[in-house]
C-alpha cells in the first residue's frame, strides 16, 4: 500500500460526470477527499485522463495457462463439455507453485487492462488425486499471494463442488481436486480468510459452483458461513436448463429465486439461458448479472438477453472468465457487439436519447461489479484509491472530449490506451507495462515449462 498522496487529474470521470482539475488526496490507500476545481499543489502527481479502476467480477486464473490450446474441434464437434474435459486434464498437472506464477500473470495482464480488483472464483483446492493438503487454504493462499505480487484487489470466492449433476450425483474421478463436504468447506472458509488478511482490503464471499454441484440442503446449510458476496455459475448451457427441468420441473434462476433468498448480495455468473419471468425476477431482487462475454463467446455459450435486462433496469458486471483473453474494453465492446447482431441494430444498450454507449457500458459495469465484489466504486471518498489514466495521446483518443474518450476506448482502441494504472494510490502500470511484468513472465514461464512439458 502507498503511502498518503495527491493526484491532479485534469479531466476525471466522477460519479457526477466528467470534472476538470480534480485534485484527489489518498491515505492508507483509500481516497480522503476529491476536489474539483482545484489547482495543483506541489508534489502531487498529475494526470491526464483518469477513470476509476473497473472490477473483473469472475475468474478462474489457472485457466490462463491452458488459453489457446483448446481450439481444436473433435470428431463429434465441440461444446462446453467438450472443453472441460480438457480442462479437467490441465487441473491434473497443476501444483501450489504453477498456479501461483500462472494467477500473477493473469493478474498483471488485468491491471494492464484497466481491471484493478478480481473476483477469483476458486475451485482448485486439494493436491492430485483429491488429497487434502496439509493446510486446507494453500491454494487459496497462493491465490492471495499471486494478488500481492501483482498489486490486484481480491474478492476471494472459494468454491463449494460436491457433485457431478442435479439431484447430488456422486463426483468423477476428474472433479476429485474440487470435492468437499460441508464441515471441510467451512475449514477452507477460515483458512480463505486467513490467507487475504495481509492484504489489507481482501474479501471474503463464497460460491456454491451451480445448482450442479450443490444441492438444496447444501446450499441453506453454506449461506451462513460468511457475510460476503455469493456467486454461482447458472443457466449458462441449454444442457444444464434441460437437466434441471429433469430434476425439478423449473428453470435453473427460476428454481433459484424460488428456493434461495437471492438478493443484492448474489451475483449470478452467466444467466445466459433465460426467459422474461426469470429476468425480471433477477431484477426485483437487486442481484447482479455477471456477464463474461469473451469466454461465452470463445464456448459457444449463446447471449444472454441483455436488451431487456437493461432496459428493465438490471444491475450487471463482467468478468475474465476462463481468461483466454484479458482485455475489459474488449468484453463491453463484445457484450454490446453482441446484442447489435441480434438486433440489428446500434447502440442498442445505453438506456436515453444522445447517451454515450461507451459511458453506459463502463459505469454499468463499474457499479455493478463493485457491488457483486463487495465493495465501494468510483472516484469518492471511501473508496480504494484505483485509478486508471487513459492515453490521450493514442490514435484512438486523440483530439477526443468526455465521453467520447470512453467510446473510442471501448470500441476504436487495440492494446496501449491505457496509460497507467494507480492500485489503493501505488502505481502498478507504468507506460501500458505492468511494473514486474518481466519478473512475474519469467515465472509463468518457468511454470508452464513444468506443466505442460512434463
């Protein structure tokens, strides 16, 4: 964590809209007052175009070291289950060690994205062949740990998995790193929040992996165990809507709204495969939807309904995912790009005449992940000092004013647009670069020499 410092921005996008010379002062890595209007004081580190850090609310880091090598099609075509089987068989060759030096890296090609906090939606917990370790948390603290090196904020969402399918099928051999009972997971609580503690501004949540993987007497028995954010993978595959038909007679979010007290707590990763009594049930109750369009694109997951869901009011953030690509402009240009295509037309998101698409998708996105992560969004006193400095100077954003630099950021920008990145007021991207990317490629390489090598 830096120590207590001042930033002046010439232009600043506040909860109230864009400010001009906005001086914000920082301590213990938090912001203590923000000041439009101001003239810059001595020592104070000034900026250009700043924007708050965007949450990625859902991530499996590990998966960055496997991205790219599933895009080869089988004999019988290929799906969601195709690729996690192979997914299944990667998890095999991974140790404490590689999966720490493969979250880093994912981590600092976030930061180097604009996301300043992650959602890790933690399902690798037990050594091969299901064998506890000696401390139930070391994946998890490695998870941490990777955070720290990184300079990333973490909501640390360790997952519940205990069966293979609806009505609590027995597990595969395959799934036997995941698998825990209820009284292990609560010990894998205590030592997830043991683990986060050096961090400074961790939080801890949980995430029953889907109505899959937990049944219902399960669930009501894992809600108490912690005060933090609920996540959970549902209606992400038209197999897994038909499967829970079978088991139930209802949707999977219709059964959950029925049976779970879902609120503004949950986050309901995915929710692609759902009908409009379901949306507006997803609404009333003030959960968020988290949209992860990159990798529903890259599995063929289909699009979730989010002309509706928008226009009805509906509380939304993105995430990396399996993290084949890192990129957050590039997942609210696809979650927009998307609905274009099946509208045919554009601009189809942004809710009033004359709105800027760009701003919409990216404030959208900014409260809505912060909510789905626990915490405080935005340039304002109280929340954590991520602050992301856009390049003026880029071909996509010169001679650019306002709003429009967020549009051409999102949807006219490759790599480079993001200039630095300030993580609880410490600078962590330096020219586009995160500052130890060489150290942490190093180590990722050394990992996936061992894994996949071997």
């Amino acid at each position: 964590m830096a120590p207590a410092a001042c930033f002046w921005i010439d232009h600043a996008l506040l909860d109230e809209g864009w400010a001009r010379a906005v001086r914000v002062c920082t301590q213990g890595g938090r912001i203590a007052s923000v000041q439009a209007g101001s003239a810059a004081q001595p020592g104070d580190v000034r900026l250009g175009v700043a924007v708050p850090g965007l949450g990625n609310l859902h991530s499996h880091a590990f998966q960055r070291g496997m991205a790219g090598l599933t895009e080869v099609g089988g004999a019988a075509g290929d799906s969601f289950w195709s690729w996690r089987e192979l997914m299944y068989r990667f998890v095999q060759r991974l140790d404490p060690d590689s999966l720490q030096a493969i979250a880093e890296q994912a981590y600092v090609e976030m930061l180097e994205a604009g996301f300043t906090r992650v959602g890790e939606f933690h399902y690798l917990h037990h050594g091969p062949e299901g064998r506890p370790y000696a401390n139930p948390g070391e994946m998890a603290t490695r998870i941490a740990a990777a955070a720290q090196a990184s300079g990333i904020g973490l909501t640390l969402l360790p997952v519940f998995y205990a069966h293979a399918d609806f009505g609590g099928a027995p597990p595969s051999p395959a799934q036997a790193r995941l698998i825990h009972t209820v009284d292990g997971f609560a010990r894998l609580l205590e030592a997830s929040a043991t683990a986060i503690a050096p961090l400074g501004d961790g939080v801890l949540g949980l995430a029953p992996h889907s109505l899959r993987a937990v049944t219902p007497e399960e669930l009501t028995a894992l809600l108490p165990l912690t005060r933090g954010p609920v996540h959970l993978h549902i209606a992400e595959q038209t197999r897994e809507v038909e499967a829970c038909l079978a088991w139930s007679g209802q949707r999977p979010v219709r059964w959950l709204l029925d049976h779970a007290p879902v609120d503004a707590r949950w986050c309901l990763v995915h929710a692609t495969h759902v009908e409009a009594d379901e949306v507006q049930g997803m609404v009333e109750a003030g959960a968020v939807v988290g949209l992860c369009p990159i990798t529903e694109a890259n599995l063929g997951d289909g699009l979730f309904p989010m002309r509706d869901f928008a226009k009805a009011g509906g509380r939304f953030g993105v995430g990396s995912d399996s993290n084949v690509l890192i990129d957050a402009a590039e997942e609210l240009r696809l979650l927009e790009y998307g609905q274009r295509l099946v509208a045919r037309g554009r601009n189809v998101l942004a809710q009033g005449q004359g709105v800027s698409s760009g701003r919409w998708l990216f404030e959208q996105a900014l409260h809505g992940a912060a909510q789905a992560l626990g915490v405080e969004a935005g340039l304002r006193v109280g929340a954590a000092a991520d602050l992301v400095e856009l390049d003026s100077d880029h071909p996509a954003l010169r001679a650019r004013q306002g709003d429009a630099w967020l549009d051409s950021w999102l949807f006219a920008a490759r790599r480079g647009a993001v200039r630095q990145v300030w993580r609880q007021g410490r600078l962590v991207v330096r020219d586009g670069r995160h500052v130890e990317a060489a150290a942490v490629a190093d180590r990722y390489a050394a990992a996936l020499d061992r894994v996949l090598r071997a």
